[in-house]
C-alpha cells in the first residue's frame, strides 16, 4: 500500500464512511429544493469519476503524497456517495409509499450482491492487469447507471413537492420511535463492519484455508444478506408485524455471534462448519433488522406528523443511510481494538450484550 501503515490505510478507507455519515442529512434539507433524481444522477457521476482518479494513484510517489491524495479522493467520493444514497433512499419513501419495505429490500439485495461481485471482479482484475484497472473499469460502472436514470427516473410532483412544516433533523431524531429504529439499524450495520473486519482473522487462528475458501465463507454470508432481505421485507408491513421481525432478527444475529465465536466460555472449539451456520444465521437476521427497521422508522414518523412530506420523508431516511455508514465506520475500529486486545471468542461479548439491550 505504497509505504502505508495498516492504521493509515484503515485511515483512509473510514474517512469515506464518516463522510458520508456527515453529509447525508445536509443533502436531506436540500431535497425540498433539489430532487432525489438530481441527487441520484450528480452522485453517481462524482463518486464514479472519484473511484477511476483514485487508479492513478500508482504514478504517485509512496508515503505521504500517496496518503494524501487518498484522503483527498476518497473525502470527494463520499459526497458523491451520499448524494446517491441520499437520492436513493428517499426515492423509496418518495415514489413508492407504499411498498417500502419491498422496495427498500430489493435495494438492500443489490448491496448485498454488489458486496458479493464487487471484491472479486476487482480483484480479477487486478490479478491480470495492473493497479489503475480496477479502479478506472469499477468507476466507469458506478457511472454507467446515469444514462438509464435520466430517463427513467421521474420528477417529483407538485403533490408530493408539499412540505407541510419545516422539520430539523434534531427535532426528528429526538423521537424516540424514530431513534429507537435508527438505532437498530446502526447497531446492525456496526456488527457488519466488526464481521467483515475481524471474520478473516478469525478464520485464520484456527484453521488454514485458501483465499477462494475465504472468500467462500464470505460469499455465504452476502447470500444470506441478500436473501434476507427479500423474505423479511415482503412481511415487514404494519409497524406490529415491524418490531416482531426486529427483535426476531435480533435473536438471529445473537445467535450468530455467539456461535462464530464460540463465545467465551462456551465449551466449544471454533470449527470451520459452525462458523460458516453462524455466519448465514448472522446475515440473515441483520437482513431482518435492516429491513423492518427502516420501514418501521418511516411508519413511526408518518404516526407522529400525519404525514411524511418530501423534506420529512428525506430526514428520515438520510438519518439511517447516515447510521449504516456510522455503523460501518465504528464497527472496524471497534473489531480491531477488541479482537486485538482480548481475541474474537471475548471481543463479541460486548457487541451481544449491547445487541441484547436493544
């Protein structure tokens, strides 16, 4: 990594997630006056563009020029990627009111299918070019969507261009319905980033598998993300039926977490089978969090105003795609402190016991 500590490196892959966690609700109040299409199209351009410069970064000289210009980049694609997310998440609870929890788990399967291919046609293309491939070929994809969306994607009517008060994003999230629901999905998204930071290393103490074996026990687990996502949110309908897949997805991921381990003191000795069950039972019930969660939180706040206007619906939802990426800013450092310090059977302690007072 051109001469990079793994703390600088580590640096520089979270300072892209903490981006987006700042800017999401400043495009928010924006959307009222901007809209999701814009937001969508304007996204995808500047964070694309952002990935394919970053490939010319192997012409940089190593150290501190190479960090440098990384964060530089990788700061200016977080605010392609939060106007995105931001156009994207609000579209949901914008165009297709009522089928939230259906659209929102279609567009989670995406994640979790990008997660799946991303990192391996990256690293094909890696294996049989050079460093700037990958990044040129993955940012002109990113881009690639704005041609269909234009078109595709319609304005905002006037009926749905009302905004019947002008709400803050504090005002918003002191509620706590709204809160308890972003919470979730923080927490959720805070155990992806801790599994996807510390599950190698994990593997790695007591067994000796390949990196396609690796990879498959990964594989596994955005599988059953993806399909998690499409069972859960055909039944998250009403906010009754909401909390019961929550605290249900809350057990699942439990479940998961005190398996993979095994969690200390269990008299269980970690074993490739058990972590790759526990890894498919974790998935799934983040899955059933995320889902429920997210169309929980837009039912709460429609109960507490009588109606989710543009501006209120785009709070809302910048408000947890703002949690997904905290989530996933907080959840790596956390792994590495904990994991580092006590190892992985005593690290995931904590995360269930902070999980079980949800």
């Amino acid at each position: 990594m051109k001469g990079l500590t793994p703390t600088q490196y580590g640096f520089v892959f979270g300072i892209y997630e903490f981006g987006i966690f700042i800017l999401c609700p400043v495009y928010a109040k924006m959307i009222p006056h901007v809209s999701p299409k814009f937001l969508i199209c304007m996204g995808l351009f500047v964070a694309g563009y952002c990935f394919s410069l970053f490939g010319i970064l192997m012409w940089s000289s190593p150290g501190f020029n190479f960090l440098t210009l990384s964060i530089v980049l990788r700061i200016a694609a977080s605010t392609g990627a939060a106007a995105f997310l931001t156009g994207n998440y609000s579209s949901i609870a914008i165009y297709f009111p009522d089928h939230v929890s259906q659209v929102f788990a279609i567009t989670e399967t995406c994640l979790g299918l990008g997660m799946i291919l991303g990192p391996a046609i990256g690293g094909l293309l890696y294996e049989i070019s050079i460093f700037c491939v990958p990044f040129i070929v993955m940012g002109s994809l990113t881009m690639l969507p704005i041609i269909f969306s234009i078109p595709i994607i319609p304005e905002i009517s006037e009926e749905n261009h009302e905004i019947s008060a002008n709400r803050g994003i504090l005002s918003i999230l002191s509620r706590p319905q709204v809160f308890l629901n972003v919470s979730v999905s923080f927490m959720s998204f805070l155990i992806l980033g801790f599994n996807d930071t510390t599950l190698e290393p994990h593997l790695r103490d007591f067994t000796s598998l390949s990196s396609v074996q690796t990879g498959a026990v990964f594989l596994v687990s955005g599988v059953s993300y993806a399909i998690g996502n499409q069972i859960w949110g055909h039944f998250a309908e009403d906010a009754a039926m909401c909390s019961k897949i929550i605290v249900t997805g809350i057990f699942f991921t439990m479940i998961g977490l005190i398996f993979c381990g095994p969690m200390f003191p269990l008299p269980l000795k970690p074993n490739t089978f058990l972590v790759v069950v526990s890894q498919a039972v974790l998935e799934f019930g983040c899955a059933a969090q995320v889902v429920a969660s997210f169309k929980s939180g837009i039912l709460q706040a429609e109960k507490i105003f009588h109606t989710c206007d543009i501006q209120t619906c785009s709070i809302i939802t910048s408000l947890f795609a703002s949690a997904f990426s905290l989530g996933l800013t907080i959840g790596p450092v956390i792994g590495g402190v904990l994991v580092g310090n006590y190892g992985y059977q005593r690290a995931i302690i904590p995360l269930i016991l902070i999980h079980l007072s949800m």
